[in-house]
C-alpha cells in the first residue's frame, strides 16, 4: 500500500488490506476504518507531521527532566541547546 504511486491505487490496496485481515485482526480493521480519511489524505502531497512529532517530543522530554523549569529563559536556552547539540542530554 505505501508503494502505491497514487491514491487510487492506495485506495484499493488498503481495501484489499481490509478484507483480508478483517477476520484476523478486526480491532485493527476498525481503527483503519476510523482514520480511514486521513490515512488517504497522506497520498496526495506524500507528507507527514513526523517531523514536527518529533520536535514537540524532544520539548516534552525536556521539560519531564526540568522538574518544572521556574524560568523561562533558561527552559528556553536549554530547548536551543539541545536543538543544536543532538548529542546534549536533554
């Protein structure tokens, strides 16, 4: 399905992908069939917001490890810091 090069062709992959393990795996037949919209939308423009998943994750562990950071100049510098060195601990 991630091969095809259109969305028709996305389209009739993942309803094949559907009938086929709707017996085996019908809780994941029916999320599929929830998100089944967007899950095309991802065809057309063959974009993601994993990057930007990624940067709020990174932020998120940051400030897990602040303990609560009580200024926000440093919450700040330490985002940048650990932007610029992928080696800095966060």
């Amino acid at each position: 399905m991630f091969d095809a090069k259109t969305g028709t062709q996305a389209l009739v992959d993942l309803l094949d992908w559907m009938a086929t393990a709707q017996p085996l795996y019908p809780n994941s037949v029916a999320t599929v069939r929830r998100w089944f919209g967007e899950i095309l939308q991802y065809f057309e423009p063959r974009t993601t917001s994993g990057v930007v998943e990624g940067i709020n994750n990174r932020l998120k562990l940051i400030k897990r490890s602040g303990y609560g950071f009580r200024n926000f100049e440093r919450f700040k510098l330490r985002c940048l810091i650990s932007w610029h060195s992928p080696t800095a601990a966060a």
